[in-house]
C-alpha cells in the first residue's frame, strides 16, 4: 500500500481541510492517507478547541485512514520544531510523500529556496543567530536571515503562513526524510488569518472566533464544516459544557506564576533570561489572560511565543526535558490515536518493516515524550468539573478511535 502524509491540526476540521485531504490523496495517488496531528494543544500556543479524541473521529469520518499524534514536546514549538516532530513521526511510518497545503500551489519554489538554503548554510546560521541576539522573535529572525543568504520575498513570498510552514516542511523532509517526496496543493478562498466566516471555505481562525463568541455551531460556520465536524462539536460541548480558549486557564496560569519561585521559572522551556521577572510583576494586576498578554507582549515577545511559554508554564515542561527530544534525529514511539479499516489494513502490511515502535496507549512504553503528553493532558482538562475531568483522563489511556 502507498501512503501520504499530511501534517495538521484540525482546530476544528473545516471544508478547506477535506478538500486538502481529498487533493492529497489525488496527487499521490496514495492508497492510505496518515494524519499527524498536535494533540491537546497546538503550534501557536493554543488549546484546541474539543480535544484530540473528537478531532480525531472528524478525521477519520472525512477521508483519513489513520492518525497519529504528534507529540506535545514538538506541536507547541516554532515552525522548524513543529515540522521536525511531524517528518520524523511520518518518516517511521514509511510514508511515501507528504503533502502540505500552500499560498504558492508548486513545489519547485520550495525546492529550489532549500537546494539555496544548503548552499548558504553557514551563512544563514551566522545570520539567523545574529538576528536573534538582538532580540528579534523567531520568524522575524529567520526571515532577515534568508534575505541575507538572497532568499527574498520577491522570489518566494515568506511572510505567507503556508509557506512558512511548507518550507520548514521540505527543509525537514530533506534532512530527516530524504525518500519521502515532498509534494504541496494550493489553499484556495480563504486566508489563514482570515477572521470572519465568508461561505463555505473559510479559516478554522475564523470559524473558532464564530463558535467561541456564539456557543453554538451558527449557521454561518456550519456553512465551512462537513455535517460530522458539527456532530462532534456539539457531542464535546454536551459532555464538557464548554469549548476551549485560553481565558479557561487564566486562573490556573495566574496560580502557577505567582507560587512558582523565579528560580524554578527561569528553567521553564521559552523563558528567556530577566522574562520571569517581567512575567510575575505583569500577573499581579492582570484581570484575564487578553490583559496579561496584552500587558505582557513586546516587539521581541509577541503573542504567539507568549502563548508557548505560558503552555509550558502549564506543563512544566523544563528547556533540559525539550532539548533531549528537540535536538535529536530521531523519535522513540508513534502513537496512534485512530484508524478506519484501510490503516489498519497499511499497519498490518508495514508492522514488520517498521522499527519505531507503534502505540495505542501511553502505559504501553517509558518516554519522556509521554510523561509531557500526560501533563499536557492534565493540564487541558483542569478547566473541566471533576466528574467530567475523571472520564476525559480514563480516555487518555485508553484505545484508539476504530471506525467499523
């Protein structure tokens, strides 16, 4: 069996996703379509909106055959880190291409900005820590950086959200991956950022902002959902009475800031020397996690790398714990968080040729990645009554989704 990759989110799984889904399938002419997808929290910083077992389900009832996690040490990182976690979780499991949507729609300009990148490696390097010494955040950085080495943006367009990711995606895939084909469609209709629903293909930023603001499925975002997506929304909002947002969390970030001793902050993963001090005078008069951020952000601390350190804040997660899996090549364990017939069917076939280990539960294996993944979980149901917070947490260590 043929298989292609795909890296996503699914926050909440949109039209725009399933015509990605059915394209990819298209292009590869893939018999099995995997999924890697952040679990309880995302790239950005953010909670997901229902959690991973009814974005999963939504998946697999829209066109994918089987998806694995990606682990939280790797979902809630910078672009580079984040694509890094994904190609090595697709890589071990033997996909042959990977496909990743864009605003540029072609491969050949993400070839031939990475054939430049190693040709100018050293100087990028040199570039890229130089721009960062002087406080600037990281896509800022890398951006000066690849017009240092000539990558303008008027040869590939690197302020475009997918392409960002599309070309830490190839970058990544040429380093760690280097039989898999990298192959890209193009995003149609709605921007990434867009942030009003405009019909049936719209940004999940978008149609977030619309459930979020309503508490319900409106008829506008159910316009840019499949029927399933609904279902499940509204299954998660019955069972848990909300959806997340980082306003759930503020007491429990406000909690976590003012009790931990500045010591201890400075060890937490994305904490930059002299931020912990910033982050417990910034918390004392802070009303709601909008004020602290808003309070809080700078030009060298914007909201998106705010939002990571206060995740790991959660977390717990220590620089010393990221760096072990974040500057290694390789990955201790797929975790597979579900399956239709058809990837059950691609497992079978590939379980002798795969080497890294495959999982269906967390207590099936030591790691380091798990322990993080089992606070993240923590730390995403807290918000929940108890009762409803016992049962999510049984599900954690539970099987995967199947589908029949």
């Amino acid at each position: 069996m043929k298989a292609c990759g795909i890296i996503v989110e699914y926050n909440p799984f949109h039209n725009g996703h399933a015509y990605h889904v059915h394209q990819s399938r298209k292009k590869s002419k893939a018999d099995c379509m995997i999924a890697v997808m952040s679990g309880h929290f995302l790239q950005r910083g953010e909670p997901a909106i229902i959690d991973k077992w009814h974005r999963t389900n939504a998946a697999l009832q829209s066109g994918v055959d089987l998806v694995i996690e990606l682990p939280y040490i790797y979902a809630v990182q910078h672009s580079d880190y984040f694509s890094k976690g994904a190609v090595l979780s697709l890589n071990a499991m033997q996909v042959d291409s990977i496909c990743f949507g864009s605003e540029n729609g072609s491969i050949t300009p993400f070839l031939k900005a990475y054939e430049h990148l190693h040709e100018h490696s050293g100087d990028y390097e040199s570039a890229l820590r130089a721009e960062l010494d002087k406080g600037l955040s990281y896509p800022d950085a890398s951006r000066l950086a690849n017009e240092t080495i000539g990558l303008s943006t008027e040869a590939f367009d690197f302020s475009a959200p997918n392409n960002i990711l599309g070309y830490s995606y190839v970058k990544q895939i040429k380093r760690y991956a280097s039989d898999v084909d990298p192959l890209t469609i193009k995003r149609i209709e709605s921007n990434y950022h867009d942030t009003h629903v405009s019909g049936r293909m719209a940004s999940a930023t978008s149609i977030r902002k619309e459930l979020l603001i309503n508490k319900t499925v409106t008829d506008h975002a159910a316009l840019a959902l499949p029927k399933i997506v609904k279902e499940e929304l509204y299954s998660y909002y019955g069972e848990t009475n909300m959806w997340h947002e980082w306003e759930c969390y503020f007491n429990f970030l406000h909690y976590k800031i003012m009790t931990t001793p500045v010591e201890d902050l400075k060890h937490i993963h994305g904490m930059d020397e002299g931020l912990e001090y910033r982050l417990k005078q910034t918390i004392r008069s802070s009303t709601s996690f909008i004020d602290f951020m808003n309070r809080l952000k700078t030009r060298r601390y914007t909201w998106t790398r705010l939002q990571r350190l206060c995740t790991h804040l959660l977390t717990g997660l220590t620089k010393n714990q990221a760096s072990i899996h974040l500057n290694g090549e390789d990955i201790p364990y797929v975790r597979v968080l579900g399956m239709n017939k058809k990837g059950q069917a691609y497992l079978n076939q590939r379980k002798k040729e795969i080497e890294t280990p495959i999982i269906t539960q967390p207590q099936q294996m030591e790691s380091t990645l798990l322990d993080a993944e089992e606070r993240a979980t923590a730390a995403y149901l807290s918000p929940l009554a108890s009762e409803q917070r016992k049962e999510h947490l049984k599900r954690e260590y539970g099987p995967p989704v199947r589908l029949p």
